[in-house]
C-alpha cells in the first residue's frame, strides 16, 4: 500500500462513527498530561509549605523546607514536557519575548517566570541565607563555591539582618500564595477557557485543578518526606506525618466535593453534549476515570484517611497506610489530568463520533519520554537536598 | 539597608536589564511587520511545494478517464483523494508511479456500513456479505461506479 495512505487507513480504523479529519489525531498526548500534573505539584508542595510559614502550622515545620526544594524542582521542569512536545527548542524562548496578552500561553510564560524567580527562589534564599553564609566557611571544593556564590559575597548575620530576612521570606510568601493560586488556576483556565468543548469548557475548570493540585503537592510531599526519612534512617516525626494526612483529608474532601459538583451540574443541564459524554465516560474514559481517578485514586484514600481521623493503629502501620495513600493519590491525579486533557480529545465536536488513543512506548510522544520527565525532578531534588540538606540547617524559629 | 539586600536588588535590577537586552538582540526583525507575528513567514510559507496539482493538471494526459469520471458518481471527487499527492509525478511521469488502489478495504473505507455516514450522500454496503471473494472493481469501474 502507498505509504502516504498508511498512516491514514491506520488512523481511521481507531475511530467510530462521525469524526472531522483534524480530530482523529490527538493533538495533545501525554506530555500535555504531564504538564499540569508537575505544575499542579509545585503548586501544591508550595501550599503546604505556606500552611506553615503563613498559617503558622507549628508541626508541619520538618517538612518545609522539602516541600519548598520539592516545588523548586518539579517548576525547573514544568516547562519541559510543553517544549518537548512543540519540538523547536530553539524558538520556545520567544513566546517571552513577545508576548500578547491575548494568548493564554505567553502571559503563562510570564506568570512561570514571577512564581519562579520572585517567588520560589526568593523564599528558598532568604530561608538558606544564614546557612549559605555559615556553610561558606565551612565547607570546601565544589560546594565552598557554591556557597561563596549564592550568598552574593555578603556574610551578614547578625540578628537583626536575619530578623529582616525572616521577614522579607514571610512576606515573598504571602506574595506567593495567591502566586500558586494564580499558577495552577491558570492552567485550568486554560482548558476551562475553551468553549468549543464541552468537556473542558466550565467555569470551575481552575478551581477544580487547583484543588487537585493541593491534593497532589501535598501527597507528593507526604510520600518524600516518608522516604527521605528512611534513607536517612531517622525516626519520622508521627505529628507531622498525622498533620499532612489531616490536611490532605481535608483538601481532598473539598477537591471531591468540586469535581462531583461539577459533574452533577453537568449531568443535571444534560445540554446537546450530554450524550457524547455520557458515552465517552461509560466507555472510552471508564477505566481511567471511573477506577483509576474516582476509584483508586480519591474514594480509597478518602476512604482510609477518614477511617485514620477516628482510629489510629500504631505508627509503623499509618507510616504504611500514609505511604500508600500518597501513591494513590498521585496516580489518581495524574489520571485526572488525563481524562481532561485526553478525554476532551477523544469525541468528535460533531457529538457524533469518537476516535481512541493509545500511548506509544518510544517517540516524542511517548511513554519512556514522558518518564523521563517525571523523573527528572526527582534527581533535581535528590542534588539540591544534598547540596542543601534541611536537616543541617541552623534551627531558626519562624 | 543589608549588604545582602543591596546586592540582591542590584542582582534583580541586572536580571531586568539583561531580559530587556535579550528582547531587544532577539526579537526577529520582521516582527510585526503586519500584526504579531514574523513578517517573514509568510513568504517562508508561501515558499513551501505544493504536493496536490489539483484535477486540471491530470485532465492534460489523462483527460479520458477525468470525464469518464466527472460524468458517473465520483465526479465530486478529485483524482488525488484515491492516488494521492501527485506533484512528483507530474514532474517525472514515467519515473513515478502514482498509487492504484484496487482492494476492497480502501474501498470500504467509504462504502462501508456506518451509521453516523448519511445514506443518500455514499452508498453503503456490508462488505463482509457482499461477495467477500472478488474485489470490488471486478464489477465497478472506480472511475465509473
């Protein structure tokens, strides 16, 4: 068969009824995925190191500073998995060169740039200041410079500069939480925004993935803190573990409650997409929706944190139980990022035809390059911690 | 104000200058010749080969068998659609050889039963009953079904 009629026949045999041409190809495969899962974590790590800095949540305080690292390190590769997928790396840059605020995605440029170097940075370094200007004198080699460097030649620290310090990371925090805010809500925005598709087109789309985001970070953070304490043999402070289980009870009833509204205001309006819905969730989306996201991923771990608030076994198995609801979770919302953005892709806008997806192992667009991405954070993370290990800092009380 | 603090601002300040600088020595000369985007492009645009002639170009050797099938069911159709792009051919026609589609899965693609397809626009037929054994143009010309 010609080859140029290859490629075609294969993609109309992966579709059922009426579709328009230009949709029988997703568009948007799973590094479009994977890009508001990891931007949903760093929003999420941040918010839960707000909760103690800001709110003044005295025992979440062991995990801090590793959900500020946490954060910093999925944001330095937030932008990868969109650049990869557009594939000219050497053009990316010039969405911030010339932005247009009629696009959604060069203003994200801009508010990327705002959460990760007015914020994130500037917290990190204000919270290290006083250890860089110690380690500087302490340490040697490699990190000697490292150090020397980011103190910017200055080794003040005497109380009243560390007082200020203290108070100028306070404020970039409270600057940074409706940053966060701003952050993951926009990338809800961006599908909400969308009016020609109904499955993405609701004005609770950046509510509803900010929340999911909290979710996510603050699972993110409860698992790393679960295995950094392990490797480093220490033993897990349980209060705090409890506290972060508490808040990620809380934050998923809530993420819950939004998402069902949305869906029972869906389903109550039953406009002219209904029944294309209806149909892409009993089908198409039935298993990563139904028993992955809905299932596995939020009434589960519901379920067991809820059962946790009333009876609490002893430490060793909530460290268990916390750890395997922490994996849950981040694979429940990592299909709930999932079904919006390859959900939204798979029915006609005609609401008369589907088209099906299936993820390649190899290529761009593939499995192996999207774990690439997803563990790449996780080596950031494991050099900053080592470059910067909280657990040597100097106690400093907020 | 802190030595620390003084050098942060300059730093900040030297991050704005040298963002600014970069937009200045980056930015394509052509943008916003016409709107926002690179002048340019257009013309890169227009520059690309065309790969479909369109049905004129096949009507200068193949004129028979374009208005045998201008006059039958297919005249909407244009020769492409069935032997592809054709812009090779028509600079070589001996050395390239366009495709011949001949089997009844590239047919089917068409003439098979779907429901959301309209009846009356594409005729339909079950092609797993109707005489599985031969292919479909031992009976119907494609060119004049």
């Amino acid at each position: 068969m010609n080859p140029e009629f290859e490629h075609l026949y294969q993609a109309l045999s992966k579709v059922d009824g009426f579709i328009y041409p230009n949709e029988i190809e997703l568009s948007w495969s799973v590094l479009i995925v994977l890009y508001p899962f990891i931007t949903g974590l760093v929003a999420g790590a941040f918010i839960l190191a707000s909760l103690e800095r800001v709110f003044n949540v005295k025992s979440l305080k062991p995990t801090y500073v590793i959900a500020l690292l946490t954060a910093f390190s999925f944001m330095l590769v937030a932008t990868m998995p969109l650049v990869f997928h557009l594939g000219q790396p050497f053009r990316a840059w010039e969405i911030m060169i010339t932005p247009h605020l009629t696009s959604a995605m060069a203003i994200f440029g801009f508010v990327y740039l705002w959460y990760l170097m007015v914020v994130l940075l500037l917290e990190i370094w204000f919270d290290y200041r006083v250890d860089l200007v110690i380690w500087s004198k302490t340490a040697t080699g490699f990190k000697r410079i490292v150090y020397k460097a980011l103190s910017l030649g200055s080794d003040d620290i005497s109380p009243k500069s560390v007082k200020l310090d203290d108070k100028l990371g306070y404020i970039v925090t409270v600057i940074g939480i409706p940053s966060a805010f701003l952050l993951h809500g926009y990338v809800g925005f961006i599908f909400g925004s969308i009016k020609a598709n109904p499955w993405w087109s609701t004005v609770m789309m950046p509510i509803i993935f900010l929340f999911s985001a909290m979710v996510s970070g603050i699972a993110l953070v409860m698992v790393l803190f679960i295995v950094i304490n392990y490797l480093r043999k220490q033993k897990i402070d349980m209060l705090c573990l409890d506290t972060i289980a508490k808040y990620l009870f809380y934050i998923i009833i809530i993420d819950f409650t939004m998402e069902s509204l949305d869906q029972i205001h869906r389903f109550y309006e039953a406009e002219e997409s209904f029944e294309i819905i209806s149909l892409l969730i009993s089908g198409h989306l039935n298993f990563t929706l139904l028993i992955m996201q809905i299932g596995v991923g939020m009434m589960l771990p519901l379920g067991t944190l809820g059962v946790l608030q009333f009876y609490k076994p002893a430490a060793h198995i909530r460290k268990a139980i916390y750890f395997v609801v922490g994996i849950l979770v981040l694979i429940g919302i990592f299909f709930m990022r999932w079904n919006v953005v390859i959900g939204g892709q798979l029915f006609s806008k005609s609401f008369l035809g589907f088209t099906s997806f299936k993820l390649s192992l190899i290529g761009s667009e593939g499995f192996l390059m999207a774990s690439i991405w997803l563990v790449v954070p996780f080596f950031i993370l494991t050099f900053l911690l080592w470059l910067f290990p909280p657990w040597k800092k100097t106690p400093v009380d907020h | 104000m802190p030595l620390h603090l003084k050098r942060l601002l300059m730093l900040g300040v030297l991050i704005v200058l040298l963002f600014l600088l970069l937009k200045h020595l980056l930015t394509p000369v052509s943008f916003g010749q016409f709107g926002h985007y690179r002048g340019k492009a257009i013309d890169e645009i227009a520059a690309h080969q065309v790969k479909f002639v369109g049905n004129k170009a096949c009507v200068s050797c193949h004129d028979t068998i374009v208005t045998m099938k201008n006059e039958g069911y297919h005249s909407d159709l244009s020769c492409e659609g069935c032997h592809g792009a054709a812009y090779l051919h028509v600079d070589h026609p001996k050395l390239e050889k366009l495709f011949k589609p001949d089997s009844r899965e590239f047919c089917g693609k068409c003439h098979s039963i779907n429901k959301a397809r309209p009846e009356k626009a594409v005729t339909q037929q079950n092609i797993k009953d109707h005489h599985p054994e031969d292919k479909c143009i031992k009976c119907h010309n494609p060119h004049q079904p």
